[in-house]
C-alpha cells in the first residue's frame, strides 16, 4: 500500500518510474500512468516537442526513444506539493546526451501529466556561474588582444572570412533572445535586420503603444529588467532595452540587412543566403536557417469593393504609426481586436472622430481582472514566494494544451461574473463578445489563431461612453467617395481607413524568401488543430513548427510574445548547438508532408 504523505508517494512514483524506463520496461512504466494521461516533452526523449496523449502514445514513444535516450539519475527535486487531489513534484534526470528536468503530477498514485524538458546538452554547458570566463589573461603577453580588439576582429569575420553556422533572419525580441542563447552555446550566429537599428521593431509601431504584458512576464534572457522598470513597457522604451540587450550580449548584428533569397543545397546540406546590406549584395553559407520574422508573416492587405471609389487614405496598421494628422477627420478602424482597439484610441486622442467597424465578435478582458487573476506565477507576489521567471516558465510549459482549455474556462467563468456588469455595458453599446468557440477565452484564442482578443487598457470605456463608435454584426458592401455603405445600409463616412485586420501565417514570408513550394511543404505556423474558428484540425496537441523542426531541413521558426521567446529560444538554441556538434537527434515522429490548410491570422 502506498504511504500517505505526498513526499513519500512522489519519491515511491519516482523510483518505480525510474526502474522502469532504466531497464526499458515499457508495461511497467505504463502500469504507472493513468489511463487519460499526458506526457510534454521538450527535446530529452523525442528531440521534438510533442505531447503524447494516452498510454498507447506514452508507449509508443517510449518503444521508440528509449533505446538511444537511456534516462538514469532521476532525482526529486524540492519538495512537492498537493493541489487538491493532484500531487505535483519536480524532478532532474539524465538521457544520453543530455541533463533533463520535469514535472510530474499524479491523481490517486498514477501519473496524469508528465513533463520533460532538456536543460543541458552534456559537455556543451552553458559558461555560467562557477564555469563564467575568466576575462583577462593574467600575465604578460606581447601580443595581447584585448577584449575590444577581439570582438572587432569577431564581427569583421563573420560573414565576410568566416560563415556564420546559422543565420537568423528578422531582428526583433525573438532573434534577439536566440541569438544570447546561440551565443552562450558559441554557436557561431549572423542576425540579419532590415531595419536600421536593434530595436526598431518597436519603435516602429505606433506612437502610444505599451506592452499589454507585465514586466513579470516579459524578460528577455539572462538580462532581465531591473525592480523600479514600469509595469507596462512603452514601446520606445522597449526599442532601447533590446538596443542595449544586443550590444551586451555581444549579438552579431548586422542591421540595414534585408534576407532577400535562401536555397537549401540538398548535396552539401547548406544554405545559400542573399542579403543586400545596405546597397551591397552578400552570400551567406549557414548550416541552419531561422525565421524569426515577426510572430505574424506579412500583412494582410484588405481588399474592399470600390475601393478605387473611395477619396481617402486607406492604410494597414502596420503602417499607422500617429493619428495627429488624422485631426478633425473621420476615421473608420476596421478589425476589432488589439491593433484596432490601440488605434481607435490614438486616433480619439488626436482628435479624430472615429468609428471601430467590428467584422465578428471580440474576446474582451480587463487589464486589471488579468492581472488580478491570470498572472499569479508571473508576479511581484510570485517572487516573494520564490517563484523566479524560470520556474514561472517551466510550470507554465508542463501543462499540456489539451488540458488548458478546462482551466481557462473555469477562468473565464470566474471573469465573467466579476466583470458582468463591465460586459454588459460593452454589448448595450453595440459591441459584439464572444469568448471563444469554447468559452475558454483570449489566451485558448491567442494560441490558436493568434487574434481575436484585446485586452482593455481604455478602449472599452470610450465605446461604452460613445466616443468611439462601433459598427457590428454587418459586413462592408462597397466604398463610396467618402465613406463606406454597409450591407444593412447604413452609411459611414470615413476621410480615412486604418485595417487592423492581421497579417498572414510567418511560413508565407517562406514563401517570398526560399520558395512557394517549400512554404507550402512546411505548412501554417501556430495553431493547435483544435477545430475552432481558424484553427483546423487535425489536432496537434503542439503549436505548429514553432521552434522544433519543420517538413524542411535545417529550417526552423522562432517567434511569439516575449514570454514564448525567451523559454523556447533555449528549445531552438539546444537543437541547433547539437547539430554543430554533430549529436545524434532522432527526432521522434518528424513532420510529414501533408500539411492542412492554412488558417488565416486575424488582428494582432
Ligand atoms: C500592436 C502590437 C502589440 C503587441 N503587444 C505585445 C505585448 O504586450 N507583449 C508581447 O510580448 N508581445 C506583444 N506583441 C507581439 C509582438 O509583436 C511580438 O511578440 C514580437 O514583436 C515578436 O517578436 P519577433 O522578434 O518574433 O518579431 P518582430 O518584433 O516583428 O521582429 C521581426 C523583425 O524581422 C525583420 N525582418 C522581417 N523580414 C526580414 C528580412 N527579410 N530581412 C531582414 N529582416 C527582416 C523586421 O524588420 C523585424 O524587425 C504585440 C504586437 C503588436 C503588433
């Protein structure tokens, strides 16, 4: 019989569990899992990130890896702790090639979920801590090179006389974040940014844009911001953090570098890559190539009946950057999710008279209630408890997307009654809410499709008041001179449209970079499968081809909120240092080439 105390049954659990896969007795570690039971993992088993679903896929994958992971040393690690009738416990393992570290949960003494990520590839660990660099060679050198001559030397080489062994195309957070890791790993690494400084992907967008995320939730690796850095970043500010971030982290970084073209050799297995910087043309041979273009591809230009009628401007909202000279003018926003609400905002502040056309309903949540009830690991008070940025990451990453939506709808419930009276004066307003196909709510949303939410810092009360306006539930029939006719008749008048309508999937930048055909092969980005709005199935039970590897080799996808980019550029840079150092990476269930169609992305 089991002993009691959740210690004593966890470190039971565990040693059985550690018996089992020693001497890969698949039944026997079987007999340990629930019969609804999961198992996330991140590179140690699979050198992929999937999640099992059931037994027979636990044992499947364990058939399948355990002969070249062969897992000892696992060790409970802390204490574990008791929720409910869920006993969770922390635990550190080794495979083969790696050091691992998971989280189990169990429900009367067998597992429920199991997590499982790398941590560290054995032999390439990170220079850290006690390991740190020395930085100086004590002694006398007559032909020292100091740290400043070494790093010029550094970034006159690579690329010119030396090839970088990946190459990261797109500057922004994402790159920024694999790029330290990559370097950390000294994996040799050549960023490519179009634009002309590190942080201009910030600065870029329009002027009153803040983070809609708390600090707690957005540092970037190894740097994270200091204690009196605002709880909302303004995205000025956040342009020079990363400015800062990729000097000191030493990232090489060429800027006014815009990727124009890539081929995969299948012969010699290396990229050709074309840059033109700044007026020079420039050929690059990685090994590896990384899109870490923008959580979203390419905007989506709107296409509107008779819109060679119409007098004004019309303009995406990539490219709206201030309303000032939108002045005394009517604005029509069309979209209703964050861009749309961000924009309306700014356009009211500067003066415009504005009206949010809403094409389908929005999932709305209150800055506040969010961070009252949905940041709870990611916190002041969360540190206080001793739970840093990575353990807030890793429990995060341990509950598998198939059991999200029943928190986030017990969530969304608990929001629901406490904001009743919020939403119900939206909807008198003509605005319509939805809270997902599921009522699970903007996070299941933005997992999915990436779109469809806003988070309410301030829009809401100006369309409550009437101060913006809101045109919902009928869709735009056709431009007029100066305005639109909807479908119900009703006319609006419009000097301007801002479409805040979202961009396509980040492979369709495939497409313009490397080739049609492998854009298609390689298929959507993001997205579950989950069968809801935009989002087909079949279900994945994992993000699609982020940060793992993708239908085409040596090309991989980097990307997301700040959040998702520091956690998952440690999964990207793991993978891509073991195939410089030539580890051996069976990659357990690598993607086919059937790819379901692409689900298009809405608002951001
Ligand atoms: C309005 C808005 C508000 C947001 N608010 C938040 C928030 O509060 N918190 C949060 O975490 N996220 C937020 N996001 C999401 C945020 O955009 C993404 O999280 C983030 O920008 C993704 O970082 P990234 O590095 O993947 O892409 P980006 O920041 O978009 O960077 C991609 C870079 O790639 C460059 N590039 C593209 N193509 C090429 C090429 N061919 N050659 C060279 N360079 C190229 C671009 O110039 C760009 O600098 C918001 C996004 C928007 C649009």
């Amino acid at each position: 019989m089991l002993d009691t105390k959740p210690s004593k049954q966890a470190a039971a659990w565990l040693e059985s569990f550690a018996r089992a896969l020693e001497t890969a007795d698949v039944e026997a570690a079987l007999d340990l899992f629930r019969e609804e039971c999961y198992w996330r993992d991140l590179l140690t088993f699979t050198w992929n990130i999937k999640t099992m679903e059931g037994r027979e896929a636990v044992a499947d994958m364990l058939r399948a890896t355990l002969p070249a992971a062969r897992p000892s040393h696992l060790r409970i690690d802390g204490e574990p702790t008791v929720d409910g009738e869920t006993i969770e416990a922390w635990f550190t393992f080794d495979t083969h090639s790696a050091h691992g570290r998971g989280i189990f949960r169990l429900r009367e003494g067998r597992c429920w979920t199991m997590f499982t990520m790398m941590d560290d590839l054995k032999g390439f660990e990170e220079a850290k801590g006690v390991r740190r660099p020395l930085g100086v060679q004590h002694g006398a050198d007559p032909d020292r090179r100091t740290w400043t001559e070494a790093r010029r030397r550094e970034q006159q080489e690579l690329g010119r006389t030396r090839q970088p062994f990946c190459v990261i195309i797109g500057g922004g957070q994402g790159a920024m974040a694999l790029g330290a890791r990559l370097k950390q790993l000294d994996v040799p690494t050549l960023i490519l940014e179009k634009n002309e400084r590190p942080g201009d992907s910030w600065r870029n967008r329009y002027r009153t844009l803040v983070l809609h995320d708390p600090v707690w939730y957005d540092h970037m690796p190894y740097i994270p911001f200091p204690e009196h850095w605002p709880v909302f970043t303004p995205k000025d500010k956040m342009g020079d953090w990363l400015e800062m971030y990729a000097k000191v982290m030493e990232l090489d970084y060429w800027t006014s570098s815009e990727c124009v073209r890539a081929a995969f050799d299948d012969e010699t297995k290396t990229w050709t890559v074309e840059v033109d910087r700044d007026g020079e043309r420039i050929v690059l041979e990685p090994k590896q190539l990384v899109f870490a273009t923008g959580a979203y591809g390419p905007p989506r230009e709107i296409d509107l009946p008779g819109a060679d009628d119409f007098d004004g401007e019309i303009l995406h909202s990539s490219r709206y950057f201030d309303g000032d000279r939108f002045r005394g003018k009517a604005c029509a926003v069309i979209g209703a999710a964050s861009s749309g609400h961000d924009v309306s905002v700014d356009l009211w502040e500067r003066g415009a008279d504005v009206t949010l056309i809403q094409r389908s309903p929005t999932t709305v949540v209150k800055s506040d209630t969010l961070m009252e009830l949905a940041f709870d690991v990611y916190s002041e008070h969360a540190i206080e408890r001793g739970i840093t940025v990575d353990i807030a990451d890793i429990k995060v990453a341990s509950t598998p997307f198939a059991v999200l939506p029943e928190s986030q709808k017990a969530l969304y419930e608990t929001i629901r009654t406490r904001d009743a009276d919020f939403y119900e004066r939206l909807q008198d307003a003509g605005f319509a809410i939805d809270f997902g196909d599921d009522e699970t709510g903007h996070m299941m949303k933005a997992y999915r499709t990436g779109s469809g939410y806003y988070i309410d810092v301030g829009a809401c009360d100006l369309i409550i008041e009437g101060k913006i306006r809101v045109k919902s539930g009928s869709g735009i029939a056709r431009l007029t001179r100066s305005g639109m006719v909807m479908e119900d008749g009703e006319e609006i008048r419009a000097d301007a449209i801002v479409s805040c309508i979202g961009y396509h999937s980040m492979h369709e930048t495939v497409a313009r970079i490397v080739s049609r055909e492998t854009a298609d092969r390689v298929g959507p980005c993001w997205g579950l499968g989950s069968g809801t709005k935009h989002d087909p199935e079949p279900w994945h039970g994992e993000l699609r081809n982020m940060w793992k590897p993708t239908a085409q080799e040596a090309l991989w996808f980097h990307g997301g909120n700040l959040a998702l980019s520091r956690f998952y550029s440690k999964i990207l840079a793991l993978q891509l240092k073991a195939r410089m150092e030539g580890v051996d990476t069976p990659v357990y269930q690598p993607p086919g080439d059937a790819v379901s169609a692409s689900p298009s992305l809405n608002a951001a």
